[in-house]
C-alpha cells in the first residue's frame, strides 16, 4: 500500500526488512517505520516532508530509509 500512495517501488531486501523489522534504531542510525504513529519515524511522513523541501527528493528517485542523530538523511 506505501509504494502505490508513494508512487515509488523498493527494493525487495527493503521490503523484507520492513516486514521483519518495520525500523528501529541501529547503532546511531533510526530507521523509518511504516507502520509507526503519525509524525517522526514514519516513512511516508519523511518522504513527502522531504519531497516538498528538497529538490533531490521531488522525483521520488530517493527513498528515505533513516537518518541519524545529527539529522543526516539515509536513502
């Protein structure tokens, strides 16, 4: 359901760690959730922030993953 309101497709590693997993933080680095509550963490939230901020991200060629605690993005 993310990828077709998105737009986008992940790679399948990506989709099988979120099943497993669904984010987390790892180390120093948070992984964004699809099933989180509204707002931080959410993967949707972050890609149409990011989208709407950001023109590397417009396209939907990057896909934000995580970032880290210093606010660098993971994609």
């Amino acid at each position: 359901e993310l990828e077709k309101s998105l737009g986008v497709t992940f790679p399948a590693g990506y989709v099988e760690f979120l099943r497993n997993f669904d984010g987390g933080e790892f180390r120093l680095v948070r992984m964004f959730s699809v099933a989180a509550e509204r707002g931080y963490g959410r993967i949707e939230d972050q890609m149409l922030f990011l989208r709407n901020n950001l023109p590397a991200f417009a396209d939907g060629y990057l896909i934000p993953i995580g970032d880290d605690f210093g606010g660098n993005v993971y994609c």
